[in-house]
C-alpha cells in the first residue's frame, strides 16, 4: 500500500492516505525512462490542450491536514466556521512512485488550487495549463533529486500505471507534497477523494487553528501550522515562497522598518492578494497602489524585466520604497506619517500600527 507520511522528499506531512496496490509483477519505474540530461528538457511542450482560469488571486494557506479517512462536506463546512478562516479546500491525495522512490501526491483542480501556492507559482499559468492537460507538476526539490526533465514522460505507480508528462517545478508551498497531478489522474491511480485539507485563516494563531481542525477531523488525522519555521517553504532560485517571507525580504531594503508594517497594511489591502482588484479610488494590486504613485515606485523586484503592479513579488518591495522615501525606517511619528500618506486617514494608520503589534506577537 502506498502511504502518505513524513519523511517524504519534502518532508513533514503526516496521516495515513492510502492507494490501492495492484500486484508485485509490474515494472521498477526507475528502469522505465532514461530522461534527457538537460534541465529544461524539450522547449516545444505541448501544453495548448489545458485550459485554465488566470490567477484573481493568492491565499496563503495557514494550515494543511491529512483525514484519517477522507474529509466529509459537514467537517469541511465546520472548519470553515472557526474564527477568522476564510477559505478553506478539500483536496484528493495519496502516494504514488515515482522513478522507485515513493512521493506524496494531491489531485487538483488546476484552476482554484494555483491560489494556495506561493505567488511566484501560482502566476506560472504554463504549470497550470500543464496540470488542466492531464501533465503532472513537481516541487523544486523532487525534480533535482529524482532527475526529472520537463516535456518527457514517467510512469507513474498507483493504481493504475499512467505514464505522465512532466509539465514542470516550482514551488508548492505545501511540506511532504512534491507532485501534483489532474483531478483526472488522480482518479484514474486510485487517490484518496477529500483527504486532506487547506486552510486560510489570517490573522488567527495558526497553532490553535491547526488543533481545532484536527478535533474536527477526530482519530488519525495529522494538522499542522504552516508557519512554523520548519515548514516555512523557500522559493525556487531563492526567492520568498510565501506572503510572509516576501514581506520580511522586503522590510530589509529600508532599514528601520518592521515587515510586520508591511504585513499589516498587505492584510488591509487586499488581505495578502485575496482581493487584489481595482478599488473605488482606482488603486490595483495586493498592495493597493494607485498607477500614478506606481509609476513612479513600481520596483521589478523578481527581475522579470517589468513591475508588475499585479504581481506580488513587485508590489510589496515597492511598497517598502515607498513607507521608506516617506520616512518609515526612522520609527515613532515618522513612521505614523508614512503610513499616513500611504493612505490619508487616521484610522488606518491606528489600523495597521495595531495590526503590526499583532504580527509581532504572533511572530515572535
């Protein structure tokens, strides 16, 4: 049976998920493909049969746990009355092999699931047209130990023995997660329906979020707190994976200033790009900046060639240039007064000042 549990290439999600083995005389899938070499594999994959829906927004999600049996619509609905969650998604998963080694999977819709993965995963629309075309998709990590190269196919152990194309990597974000594959093939290689769950709950402790979901969940289930600092993911290439640590990279480029005055006016914003549309005032993005201001401190601060005001690896560090060139590093009513300016009223300086002592409490 396979069996999703710590220690996988990822490390850290528990539970007991379970698929169906189908025999001992099938094939070692490590002796099955030989892939090319090169890391980016052929550059003319064929991913125009998935459609997917472009990325409205990024939820960062708070807390991940594995059912000891798959998540009831009642438990789903239950975790989502705790305080303060916002969003929460149930998702099919299991292990399968991959190359001879064994790797946890979840089964996805491409289209709503890009929103809980870090926000330089989730604006890879060609990993998700990838995944809507029934491919398979990779943390960072599982393609540099397993050898994998993008456009070529592997078989993949479970209930069944598709063989998948590998349609990419990146960062997902999720600890003991490295593959994820279409509702379609999930399906197909017998994973577990609704066996884990994700969710969104900002500004509660995540710790107590986790125990109450677990509690919900009842025996052998496994709940953890995303942000604990062992589970906290790093970007491909180094960059910041999460909300968190994009906000924190972004405060050190304007000494003084706490990334926790980022956060708090990131979750008053857009509650960290869940809503980063246009507002009534015309400000666009997860920062909320108006395209006058933008163009004047709109930073292309994931060196893409283009600020993006949309984008949240652009928005927040220009939001640090900007609390910066308006005094926020020196601190006491300097700081009162950049924030001021970031939006002219006193209730949403009081706002994000008792918003950032929250962080810092809870981040200590």
């Amino acid at each position: 049976m396979g069996v999703l549990v710590a220690g996988s290439l990822a490390g850290g999600v528990y539970g007991a998920v379970t698929v169906a083995d189908h025999g001992t005389d099938r094939k070692d899938p490590a002796a099955a493909v030989q892939p090319d070499p090169l890391r980016n594999g052929p550059t003319n994959l064929d991913t125009s049969g998935g459609q997917v829906a472009p990325l409205r927004r990024v939820v960062p999600p708070d807390v991940l746990a594995v059912g000891g049996r798959s998540i009831t619509p009642a438990q789903v609905a239950k975790i989502s009355r705790i305080g303060h969650v916002k969003d929460v998604i149930a998702v099919s998963g299991g292990a399968v092999q991959l190359q001879g080694r064994q790797v946890n999977a979840f089964a996805v819709d491409p289209s709503v699931f890009r929103s809980w993965t870090p926000p330089g995963t989730a604006k890879r629309t060609e990993l998700w047209s990838a995944l809507a075309a029934d491919q398979f998709v990779v943390s960072a990590n599982a393609a540099d130990q397993l050898q994998l190269s993008r456009g070529f196919q592997y078989p993949v152990v479970g209930r069944t023995v598709p063989n998948l194309v590998l349609g990419g990597s990146g960062s997902l974000g999720l600890p003991g997660i490295d593959m994820l594959v279409s509702k379609k093939s999930g399906t197909a290689m017998g994973l577990v329906e609704s066996i884990a769950v994700l969710v969104n709950a900002p500004g509660a402790n995540p710790g107590k979020v986790a125990a109450q979901v677990k509690k919900i969940l009842g025996a052998g289930s496994s709940s953890v707190n995303l942000h604990e600092s062992k589970y906290q993911p790093s970007g491909q290439g180094g960059k910041p994976g999460s909300y968190l640590d994009l906000y924190k990279q972004a405060a050190t480029t304007c000494p003084g200033l706490s990334w926790t005055v980022l956060a708090a006016i990131g979750q008053v914003e857009s509650d960290h790009g869940r809503n980063p549309g246009r507002s009534s005032a015309g400000a666009l993005g997860p920062m909320q900046f108006l395209p006058s201001t933008w163009e004047t401190y709109g930073v292309d601060g994931d060196g893409d060639g283009k600020a993006d005001i949309m984008n949240p690896y652009d928005a927040i560090p220009a939001a640090a240039k900007y609390l910066c060139a308006n005094g926020a590093g020196k601190g006491g009513q300097s700081l009162y007064r950049a924030i001021f300016a970031y939006n002219h009223a006193d209730w949403y300086v009081q706002k994000v000042l008792s918003l950032a002592r929250a962080y810092a409490a809870q981040y200590h």
